[in-house]
C-alpha cells in the first residue's frame, strides 16, 4: 500500500473519530456554527490560493527546474492573498449579517485555512516530484495532531473556540513539517517578488481557480444558506449527517487503489482499459453501497444514536435521504476519470456549474419549506443531474456502456429490493440483521448468477489465489 493511501486510511479514521467527538461534546447548536464556519471560509479559501497549488501540480511536474523560482515567488504571494482573505472575509460575514461569535470563529477558520493553503501548495511539489511519501506523512501527522489537540480541547472543556484553535495548531506543524522536508529533501525556495511573473501565473492558475470554487460552492453552499434561512440548530443536525457521509467515501480510494491494478493487470489494451474500468467501477461499487444504502434507511435512527446520541435524532431522516448521494458519488467518480482520461476537464467543470446553480436556486425554494430534510432533498437531486450529465457526455463521446452493465444494475436493484423486503418484515436488532442481510444479499446475487468469470478472477487475484 502507497503512503498516499495509508494516510488516507488514517485520516478517514481520525477524521470519524473527532467528528463523533465534537458533535456530542458541542451539541448541536454549537456543532451547526462549526458546520458554517468551515464551510463559509472553505469558499472564500479561493482567495488564498486562486488555483496556484494545481497549476504546481501541472507546471514544475514537466519542467523540475522551474520549482524554485515557483516557490520563491508563491510563498511570499500567498502572505499578500492571506490578508486579502483576512480583510474580505469579516466584511462579508458582517454584510451578511451573521452574530459576532459566529464571525470570530470563522475568522480563526479563516486562519487555518491560510495554512491548509499553504500545506497544499506544498503537496503539490511532492506530487510534481512524485515524493507521495512526504506528502502521506504530513497528511497523517496533520490528521493526528488535529485528533490530539481535539481531545485535550475536550478534556479541558475547552469549547468551540479551542476545538477552532486545534484546527489551527495542528496545520501550522504541518506547515511546518512539509516545509522542512522539501528544502531538504527535494529543492530550496529561491525568495523573489517577481511582480510580473507572478501575474502570469496567477493568470495561468485562474481556469483551476474556477473549477475549485465551483466544486467548493457545489458542496458547502448548503450549509452556509441553512444557518442563514433556518438557523445554528438546522445546520447541526444536517451538518453532523454530511460529515458521516463523507467518512464512507474513504470506500471509493480504497477501491481505486486495490482494484484499479488488478484490472490494469487483466486488461492490456489501454483503450479497451478505460471503457472496462469504467464499467467495472461502477459495478462492484454498487454492489456494495446499493445494498448499504437499503439498509441504512431501515436503521437510520439506530446509526445516528449509536454515533451522536439521542440530541441528533433528528437526523435520522437526513441519513436516509443523503446516503444515497454516496452511490451517486461514487458513479460520478468513476464517470470523471473517464472523462478527464478522455480530456474533457472542461466539460467536467461546466456540468459542475450547471449543478452548483441548480443546487442554490433548489436550495432556495427547499430549505425554507423543509429545513435540513430540503437541504438532503437537493443535494441528491443536483447528484442525480450530474450523473445525467456525465452519462450524456459519455455517450456522445462515443464511450458507450455495455448492455450487461445495466443489466447488472438490474440484478443488484433486485437483491437490495429483496434485502429491504426481508428487513421490514424481519425487524431485527440492527446488529443481527447486518450478518443476516449479507447473507440474504449474496444467496440472491449467487442466485440470479450475477458474478462472471471476470469476477472471479479479480476476486481470486485480491485473495492472492490466482
């Protein structure tokens, strides 16, 4: 396994962990103001980083020399960026006519999203030099220490504010880590203020700029407009459901990077590769989170008390709803590789904008109506258009899906029916019926004969038996 991975592992687990610690140690009020304040100074991040880190990414990985003049200028550019954010920031919370409290945790956010900005510059040296190593580590130690300063945040009962400053000292040693390992270990900053250089290359950076805004809106504006229709406690219990969410797409990097080479194994003709990953992708993760889904809308309530206690119980009714988004997800993930392996990332970025704008104009006419539930609603009906939209462009770029692909979804939406069948008339313990709803899941797929030889043969060489 790759560092990359290891830390990704590593952080999806901490990242469980102190989620469920800051929801029931800050309650749900306090929680819905956490959920605000990472979300409003996610989107205003652009400001401190206006796509730099991607365009590293792209340049200094063809052209290794060019990285210390890069950094020597990007660095000291980012200050200016920062105080820029710092001063935008406060003046839009106010405009927006957000309380006092709320405005200074966000600027401690603010804070420590200026050294998470510079951290991912960073990372994208390692990436251009192809150093995942450093990279996973400062991850894992940016992880760990967030967790740590967490838990004595809680010990000393400390609140929001010093759950806000663990964020901020936890980044600030990585900063200081990743800064550390790259002069020594991959190449020394020459210190500039190049006025003209730096125009060109926050220039070149922009089209990445755009489509990390249009992302970031797509999946924070929720939150923001929740706290600023319905209030602290609406976005609590939505915000503590989005985050459980987010822990399961751990499941889509495992899967790329265990089942990915097998099939680059199996498959040798790199055309033949694209169109078979794509098909097997979203195969074998429906297989699973179609099935996972159907069952967590039976034991939604059961999930969400054994997690957060009885205080989110009403976030019950947002789990059944956005666990859905994960299978959707997890299509349009697989639909993006294709895509972006065919070059169509500027394809991939406008249907990102088509659904951000129907995301917030949905939002507005949901949220006031059905509180966090019409957040949930619209969150899954904007996923659903941008598996159309992918699916469209798929097909009209000639990269037409197998008809046993549907028929495989077919076979999977017939066993998760018969799942959600026997667990609404068994009404099991949550515990008995997970063991008990495998084993009626895998007896149907076995039945209706829904694994091939391909299957199999991926399946034998993850056993390590082929």
């Amino acid at each position: 396994m790759s560092w990359l991975l290891i830390s990704q592992i590593i952080a999806s687990v901490c990242g469980f962990v102190w989620t469920i610690l800051m929801a029931r140690y800050l309650g749900v009020n306090n929680y819905g103001i956490l959920g605000f304040a990472v979300s409003i100074s996610g989107i205003l991040a652009i400001i401190d980083d206006l796509g730099i880190s991607a365009h590293i990414v792209r340049h200094v990985a063809t052209d290794n020399d060019s990285a210390p003049k890069y950094l020597g200028n990007v660095i000291p550019l980012k200050i200016i960026l920062a105080i820029i954010n710092l001063i935008v920031t406060p003046i839009i919370l106010v405009l927006l006519k957000i309380d006092v409290y709320t405005i200074f945790i966000t600027i401690l956010f603010t804070i420590e999203i200026i050294f998470k900005s510079y951290v991912n510059s960073l990372f994208g040296v390692f990436q251009a030099f192809e150093k995942g190593k450093y990279q996973g580590i400062g991850n894992t130690l940016m992880n760990i220490t967030t967790l740590v300063f967490i838990l004595i945040s809680i010990y000393a009962d400390l609140g929001l504010l010093g759950v806000s400053i663990s964020y901020i000292l936890a980044n600030l040693i990585t900063f200081i880590y990743v800064y550390y390992s790259l002069n020594k270990h991959i190449v020394k900053p020459k210190y500039e203020l190049d006025w003209e250089f730096c125009k060109k290359i926050t220039l070149l950076s922009l089209p990445f700029a755009i489509t990390g805004i249009l992302y970031t809106i797509y999946y924070s504006i929720d939150i923001v407009m929740l706290t600023k229709i319905v209030g602290d406690y609406a976005t609590g219990i939505y915000n503590a459901t989005y985050k459980l969410i987010a822990v399961l797409n751990l499941f889509y990097s495992v899967y790329t990077a265990v089942i990915f080479p097998v099939m680059s194994k199996f498959f040798k003709d790199d055309k033949k590769l694209l169109v078979i990953s794509y098909e097997k992708s979203i195969k074998y993760l429906m297989l699973v989170m179609i099935p996972l889904a159907t069952g967590t809308v039976f034991y939604s309530l059961d999930i969400i008390q054994l997690i957060y206690g009885h205080q989110y119980d009403a976030a019950a009714s947002v789990l059944s709803i956005l666990i859905w988004t994960v299978c959707l997800l997890f299509i349009s993930g697989a639909s993006n590789n294709l895509l972006n392996a065919s070059h169509k990332e500027v394809t991939v970025t406008k249907i990102y904008a088509i659904a951000a704008v129907f995301n917030v104009i949905l939002n507005f006419f949901m949220i006031p109506y059905f509180s966090y539930n019409g957040a949930a609603i619209t969150t899954v009906l904007s996923d659903v258009l941008i598996v159309g939209l992918q699916t469209y462009v798929i097909h009209k770029i000639g990269h037409k899906a197998n008809k046993k692909l549907y028929y495989d979804l077919i076979k999977i939406a017939i066993g998760s029916a018969v799942l959600g069948i026997a667990l609404y008339f068994l009404n099991l313990n949550m515990w008995v019926a997970v063991p008990i709803g495998i084993l009626i899941y895998l007896t149907v797929m076995y039945l209706i004969k829904f694994f091939d030889d391909d299957d199999k043969y991926v399946i034998k060489e993850i056993l390590g038996k082929n």
